[in-house]
C-alpha cells in the first residue's frame, strides 16, 4: 500500500504540469487510502467533471448516506461512462468496491457502466424511490442477462417497492429460474424466489423451495440461512402450523434476541417462550438475556476482559482422525449445528500451556463452543499471494484462551462456522492488519465482518510519527519482549500435510495477539485515545467494502 500512497503522491514538478481537477482526483484517492474519508470527499468534489473523479465521489457519498450528492455525481459519472477508469488506469490504481445487494449479498464493483447502473439502483432503493430503482436495475439486466447479480438486484427491488403488485412478485418468479445454489449469490435469487411464491399465496410451491435449499448441504453465510429458516416459520404460521413456526422462533431468538421481528412474534403468541413446549412434550427454557458482565462486546464498546467462562459442561466428545481419536472437553454456549467435517490432530508442538490443534475444513464444533465461552479470539490467514481476488486462503489461524486451532482450507471451500464466527458481533476477532485479512474472506466466503480489531490501527495511533517498525515480529518484540522467527512465509502452505516448522510459524502469528490488543487497549485508554481507536476500527471495516487496493 506505501507504494500505492507514492504514486499517488505528486511532486512539485508534477505538480506543476498536472492539470488542478487531475491534482485533485489524484489527492482525494490518496486521502482515501490513508482513511481520511472526510478530506478525499472535498478533494474529490473539486475533479466530478472526471468521470473517474465523479464515480469515486459518488461512491463516497453513498457510502456516507449524503444521498443527493451520490446521485449527482454518480449520474454524471453515468453519462460519461465510456471514459471511466481512464485515469485511475493512469496511476495503475486498481479500484474495485465492494457494494450489498439487499441485506445478505455483497457483490464487486468496478469504474465501467455496469458499477455505475449498480450503485444507483441500490442508492434509489435505499431512498424508497422505487421507479428510479426499478428503471436503473431493468438497464442493467439489459446490459447482460445473465448477470445474476443483476437478477438478484432487480428481484429485491420489485419484492421491497411500494405499493406491493401481484405483478412484481410474478416478474421476480420468472427472474429467477430452478437454479443450483453454488455461491450465496445463488442462495440470496432463491430465497428471492421463494418470497415471490409466498406473497403469491403459492405456499406449498414457497415451502417446497426453502425446505429443499434449507436441506442442501452447501457452505452457506449465516445470515442466509437465518433468513431461510425465519422465512419458512412465516409460511408455516400462514399455513396454521403455529406450534412449528414457534419452535423455528425460538431458535432464532436464542442465536439473535434482535434478529427481524421474531422478539415481537413470540410475544404476540399466546404462550410465552418459558411455558412453550416442544415436541417431545420437554419445557422450553427461555432463551437467556445477558447480564451487564456477560454482554457480547461489540466494536463500540469493546470488552477486552472477553466474556466469563459458563458453568456448564456437556460430555466430552470424540473426534476421530484417521486411526487416531482425541478426547476433547465441550463448553457450553449456542453454535451453529452444522455437520461440516472437521478432522483434529493434536501436534506434538504443544507448549507453554497451549493447546495446538491443526484441522481440516473447518474449526470443529467444540472449538466453536470454546471461542463462543470466551467472547474474542486473535485472527490470522496464510494465502498463496497478495492479491484477494486472485490468490486463495490456505490456512485460518485462530487463538482462544489457551488453545489454537490452525484450520486447513481446500481450495474453493467456504467454512461455515468461521464465516459465522466473522460475521457474529458477540466474538471480538483480533487481527494484525485486518484489512489483508478481512479482503481475502470477504470475497471469498461472502462474509460480513463485524466486531473487528486491528493491533496493526493501534500501533500507528499511539505511534503516529513512526511509519516504520509496525511488522508483527517487530511490535511483539517491543511491546511483549517476545521474538517470533518469520520464516516460513514464502512456504508452500496448500501442502496436505503441514510441517512442524509452519504450524509454529502459524501458531506464533496469532497466539499473542489477544495479549497484545490488551496491553495496547489499556494505552489508548490511558492517552484518551479509546474513541479514536474505535473510529479507525469502523474505517477500517468500511475500507474493505469500498475502495480495495490488491
């Protein structure tokens, strides 16, 4: 990224002969990349007669919810849309954002007409105004009818606009053809389809197409199979099973006491969730509400004690590989059900009270249960380059309390439980510099991230004169006097087999960092830099779903 700040860092010579709207857009694309979002908007505002200048600001603009401007500048970006990215180009700057579709699907953007027709009709359906929104997305199917992320925009549009027709829903069914569910791409255009059939009143048709997609065994995000499953409480409530839909409810309470309207649902019924009873004749225990010291710590308040262990211990579980079986403790605490395999081998490098397991696939549910106990856990991937749109994700390594799981991905693979464990505000994920990180998972795991922390944003804000010396080994070294050797970083890390020597070099990656975001939490405390950290940890989720820098 420092060569990328240089070159777009012009110099008084270049300066001199670069004209003042270039200057401009070369300076608001520089401000942005350093997170200064409020200066690249009046940089930017001054070059809207580039069209490249035009469609960064709009962009800006839409992400800040300044909607008249975005529309402004983004129309003006439209008109001229043959000429975009022809500076960007320029100064090799490789700008491809990130935008959402709906709630549950992000898709990537870049400077051409189909970005554009895009932005705008995600930011007239933002304003409610539904013609405008309708006509932009109907442009863009026109520009490529198969563009499925066309097919899901314009479907959310006709499903949401006000007043609601019977000829919406009929064009969303016939948008949206019997397709396989690959990418949640896929998953978000079904359920699209299945609302469609529901406000029809087709509700056999509706609950035929989400018990089949609720069934498929793919690696779906977590927010979409909630939606699916809420989805499917609604038909069987409208169909007259109410004791179904109930139970539905109330497992989704449990995961997400804020999640849609279910909180309202279950009170409106006329048995409380505690008298509730489910099938096999059992009370139904309500679903727990945090106390003040068990609150999941969020990224505007973060608890960087982590939350307290349960009480609760369930059996311990078995987890079989190969010829080899483990007996590992299960905590209590709400997981994800799902039966993704999950291969365990303990490592023979365990030590210093470290718990180092290396799986496959995924984290197990029991490492699941634990991180869900403590409340937060240090983050760190090894990829096979630098670029998240062309190199993949080899390895996932998390630390929690005293154990490390160092996960193996085959390539292609989506991990349900750690995307669920990205996108959960409840657990605090800890990175050194989040933004490679976060870039890789979210393109390809489709992944939301909340409740984010970088140690790599700390350092440079308690440091702001050094712009040198923030690598990992040289931070623990100065700050926890604890010397990590970084020498498997160019190994090849898709090997079936990790070596000794790579699952230490993973494991000291991560193990330290929950510490470390400690110690540095406790000196912005102490400067009165808590409020900035949290701005720059906002900026830094911001950053990764709009201008992305391979």
């Amino acid at each position: 990224m420092s060569t990328l700040v240089k070159r777009l860092t012009l110099g008084r010579v270049r300066r001199f002969f670069t004209p003042p709207e270039e200057q401009a857009l070369v300076d608001g694309a520089r401000a942005y990349l350093t997170g200064d979002e409020e200066l690249a908007l009046e940089h930017l505002g001054k070059a809207v007669k580039l069209p490249d200048a035009a469609y960064l600001a709009g962009l800006l603009a839409l992400n800040n919810a300044q909607f008249d401007n975005a529309a402004t500048w983004l129309t003006s970006a439209l008109e001229r849309h043959k000429q975009l990215g022809r500076y960007l180009a320029k100064y090799r700057v490789n700008v491809t954002v990130l935008i959402p579709i709906g709630k549950l699907v992000a898709v990537p953007i870049t400077p051409n007409q189909r970005g554009v027709l895009l932005s705008l009709a995600v930011l007239y359906r933002q304003r409610e105004q539904w013609d405008e929104a309708i006509s932009r997305a109907e442009k863009l199917l026109d520009l490529d009818p198969a563009d499925m992320s066309a097919r899901l925009c314009l479907a959310d549009i006709l499903l949401e606009a006000r007043p609601s027709t019977e000829h919406n829903f009929r064009r969303v069914v016939s948008l949206i053809p019997d397709l396989d569910e690959v990418t949640a791409l896929h998953g978000a255009l079904l359920l699209c389809r299945a609302r469609a059939l529901h406000k029809l009143g087709l509700l056999e048709a509706a609950h035929d197409a989400l018990n089949a997609m609720i069934r498929r065994k793919v690696n779906r995000p977590t927010e979409l199979q909630r939606a699916l499953r809420y989805e499917r409480a609604c038909l069987y409530d409208k169909m007259g099973q109410h004791r179904r839909a109930r139970v539905e409810w109330e497992k989704l309470y449990a995961e997400d006491p804020d999640y849609a309207d279910v909180a309202d649902r279950l009170h409106a019924t006329n048995h409380p969730a505690s008298t509730s009873r489910h099938a096999n004749g059992r009370k139904a225990e309500p679903p727990p509400t945090p106390s003040s010291q068990d609150s999941p710590s969020d990224i505007s308040n973060l608890d960087t004690s982590g939350r307290r262990h349960r009480d609760e211990v369930t059996h311990g579980t078995t987890i079989r590989n190969n010829d080899q079986s483990f007996d590992l403790p299960s905590h209590g605490g709400q997981v994800d059900g799902s039966t993704t395999a999950s291969r365990v081998r303990r490592t023979d490098d365990d030590h210093d009270g470290y718990r180092i397991e290396v799986m496959s696939q995924d984290v197990t549910p029991d490492f699941l249960r634990y991180i869900y106990s403590t409340g937060k856990a240090g983050w760190d991937i090894e990829t096979t380059g630098l670029n998240w749109y062309a190199d993949r994700i080899c390895t996932v390594q998390l630390a929690c309390g005293n154990r490390v799981a160092v996960v193996q991905l085959p390539e292609g693979h989506t991990p349900q439980r750690l995307s669920q464990i990205l996108g959960d505000q409840n657990i605090l994920k800890i990175f050194h510099n989040a933004r490679f990180d976060l870039r890789f998972m979210v393109y390809h795991w489709s992944v939301i991230p909340q409740n984010v922390a970088c140690t790599l944003e700390l350092v440079r804000l308690l440091n702001p004169r050094e712009r040198a010396g923030h690598t990992l080994r040289e931070v623990l070294e100065r700050y926890l006097a604890v010397q990590i050797i970084k020498d498997q970083t160019c190994s090849d890390w898709t090997t079936a087999q990790l070596t000794q020597e790579q699952i230490r070099y993973a494991t000291n990656d991560v193990r330290y960092l929950p510490v470390l975001f400690d110690l540095l939490m406790n000196m912005a405390r102490e400067r009165r830099l808590e409020e900035a950290a949290m701005r720059r940890f906002r900026q830094m989720l911001k950053d990764v779903f709009t201008f992305r820098y391979p």
